[in-house]
C-alpha cells in the first residue's frame, strides 16, 4: 500500500500547543503482526477458539472407540466385552449445549463489532476531501459550561418479597438537583485565528483507508494563551459557589461542520473490496470464520489519524499592543518579535513568571555581588569600560570612581575593591535621572 502523506499548510512561528504534538496523517505499509497488534479482536478470536474446541470434542466422540466390559444374566453371569463411543451415555450433549450457547454469543458479537458499523460509514475519496476543506475553512468555537447543583435527600416507598410475603419499606436517596447553568465561549476577536491543518494526500493509493478524526487548537502567542486562560478563569469563578457543587466541562466545535471521528474512505465506494462487503461479512461469521475475514480487512486497510488544528494569535507575540492602537517609542525600537509584554498578561504565566523572577540582567543586590566571582566580574567590568560598551555618565569629564560614591546604604568601605569598581562602573552606565 502506498504511503499517506501529510503537508503542512505553511511555516508558522513557535507554537505554544494544548493538545498534543500532531502527528503526520500518514502510515508505514502495513504488516500482518502490526495489523494484530492494532486491532487483535480478542473477544471472536476467545469465541471461535471455544467454539473450535467443543466442534474438537464432538468430534472426538464421534471417531474415538473405548473397549467396555459388562457383566449381564441374560449371559449367565459371564463378562461381555465390545467397543463403544466414550459419548454414549449422553456426555456428546454436554460440548453440543456449550457449543450452541457460544455460537448465540458469537453472532451477538459480530452483530455489535466496530468493524460492522464502520463498513455503513463508506464514502469516496472526493467527499472526504471536501469534508476536510469544511473543516479546515469552518470557524471554531472554544466553549466552557458551568452546572451548579446541589443533592436533595428524599425518601419513597419500596416493595419488597420476603418468604413469598411482600412488606413495604421506606427508602432513603439523594437526588441531584440542577439549579443553574451557564455557557461562555472564547472570544478571540482581538488575536485572530487560522487554520494550521496538514494536507491529506494519497487516499486514492490504498484499497480501502479508515480514517480519523481529531480537533484541537493551540495559540502563537503568548497574549492569545493568557488571553484564553483569562477568559476561562473568570467565566469558572463567576460561577463559582452558586450552589454546593459545580461541575465544569469545555471543549472545541466546529461551527457548520457535522463532525463524524471515524470513516472508511474506498476509491470506489460502489464496487469495493470483496472483504469489505456486507454479505462477504455474514457469510463468513455464519461460518465461524469472522476473525480471519477481520484480520485480513485489517492487514489490507490503510490508516490515517487526521488532526484538525485551529491555531490562535496571529501577529505573534506584539499581537495585543499593535491591536491596542500601536507601539510605545521605546517598543518600536525593539525586533519585531521581542516587543515588551505587559506585566498584566505575564502575571498568569507561569513559565514567564519564573523567567522574569530569574532575569539575571538584573543589577545585583549587595548579597549577589558579594557571592559573586569578584575576580572574574571585575576583569569583565573593566573590559566592557576599555572596549566602550558601557555608555558614559550625563555630562562632561572623566568618569571618577571614589569610595565615597558608594557610602552606606550602597556597600561599606571595607568592602573588597573589586566590588566598589564594578559597581562604580555599574553606577556609570545609568542615566542621572533614572530610578535605581
């Protein structure tokens, strides 16, 4: 069979995903110990080894012969030996009982298999690319709910049997009740979204490809991922403690879109495969032979898991501040992907909350640069002064560095000399008229 190949829809910046990492909607070319480890089909596998097995002792009892000893009067008290079955006396019944009970089973199992209810779901290679260009052009829809309840106890009248005399009880039961629900929807106007799913290709290649389907989402940028969790976060805890309890569900739709997980696609639904045909299945579970027909119309189908993905956030991480009605001057004079994040929309970050608690561009504390390799700090200092990249102090003249600069609450006199001139040289590199 020949490969499934998936294309991506275009280079997108670094994603922040929710769901996990898509994976390529093709497959390898199958094998027989792969196609059983996917689906094995235990359950009329164990049946038809059961049924084999009692048809095995029926058999049995029909071809083996056992040599029997009798002693009867009519023979005047001597012993008469013949050869009989070892199922005479009725034991032949015992597997046909068990035999007829598992083939009911048996045809309960194949009536209620996945494979029978995949082969109603047939549909041509044109109509699932056609569903998946909806599904890729519909508009998603991120929903929460939120159903507030609380449990009423309540007591009815039961009837019950003891010794044949029926007797009245009461019985006491807690019934749930709803008392308020409420719905929310993600509202991603300011941050946009598009579509990032993979292209399908290759379906016309296999005889016949189950497919299926899976919807997620993920952001491009930091705002939009806040943006989402913001808006979750409040829509729970304004309904949150209505009542005792609360029970919270969300989840992805697509608007438009009659969404169906699983399907089996044939380059030519009316004429398929003769294992994929409805009367070829019958007449091969009618026949006990319902495992190996399934086991071959695994090894011959082809698989793709197709991921449709809706990615948030649009103008990569500045999307919010160029939304805001544009960019500060000292923003503008940042690259295009390194704009300043507003504190608001790092506060409920966790990995950029760590980032900015450990920022170590940070200038020391008296306890840091006291722990700090001196030595090494101090030739690096000196350095940056000599090669000029440290910028030089409002107004004119030589730079100075005295103790009495760095009198107390700064550091002490008796400090090491290689702390008071990288901090001197610190002090040199800030403006007269900033803080700190």
């Amino acid at each position: 069979l020949e490969h499934l190949e998936g294309v991506l829809a275009g280079d997108l910046p670094s994603l922040m995903p929710i769901c996990p990492p898509l994976s390529s909607p093709s497959t390898p070319p199958p094998s027989f110990t792969k196609s059983l480890c996917r689906e094995s089909h235990w359950k009329c596998l164990l049946l038809s080894l059961l049924m084999y097995g009692c048809l095995g002792a029926v058999a049995w009892c029909h071809v083996t012969t056992v040599t029997r000893l009798t002693f009867s009067s009519a023979y005047q008290g001597n012993s008469l030996m013949y050869h009989d079955s070892p199922c005479s006396n009725g034991y032949v019944y015992i597997p046909l009982a068990f035999l007829l009970m598992l083939y009911a089973v048996y045809l309960v199992e194949c009536w209620h298999c996945q494979a029978r209810h995949e082969l109603q779901h047939r549909v041509d290679v044109s109509s699932v690319r056609e569903r998946v260009g909806r599904m890729q052009q519909a508009t998603p829809c991120i929903w929460w709910k939120a159903i507030s309840y609380h449990y009423v106890r309540r007591t009815r009248q039961v009837t019950r049997y003891r010794n044949g005399d029926a007797y009245t009880t009461t019985q006491v039961y807690h019934e749930r009740v709803n008392t308020h629900v409420a719905e929310a929807e993600f509202d991603y106007a300011r941050c946009g979204v598009r579509d990032v799913s993979k292209a399908l290709v290759g379906l016309e290649g296999a005889p016949a490809t189950r497919l299926r389907f899976t919807k997620c989402f993920s952001f491009a940028s930091v705002e939009a991922e806040n943006a989402y969790l913001c808006q979750r976060a409040r829509f729970f805890a304004e309904n949150e403690g209505l009542d005792d309890y609360m029970e919270a569900r969300e989840g992805m739709h697509l608007k438009n879109v009659d969404f169906r997980e699983f399907m089996v696609a044939f380059p030519d639904p009316a004429r398929p495969p003769w294992y994929a045909c409805s009367s070829a299945f019958w007449a091969a579970a009618l026949l006990t032979l319902s495992w190996p027909l399934r086991v071959l119309a695994e090894y011959r189908t082809a698989y793709a898991h197709y991921h449709v993905e809706k990615l948030f956030g649009l103008e990569g991480p500045g999307s919010a501040s160029s939304a805001g009605g544009g960019l500060s001057p000292s923003d503008e004079l940042l690259p295009p992907l390194t704009h300043r994040l507003p504190r608001v929309n790092t506060v409920d970050s966790t990995e950029l909350e760590w980032h900015i608690r450990s920022n170590q561009q940070l200038v020391p504390s008296y306890s840091e640069a006291v722990l700090m390799d001196l030595a090494g700090l101090g030739a690096r200092c000196a350095g940056d002064l000599q090669k000029g990249t440290l910028p030089p102090p409002k107004g004119s003249g030589p730079t100075s560095c005295s103790p009495e600069v760095l009198t107390p609450p700064f550091l002490p006199h008796h400090s090491h000399p290689d702390v008071l001139r990288c901090a001197c040289l610190c002090t040199t590199s800030c403006p007269s008229d900033s803080p700190g």
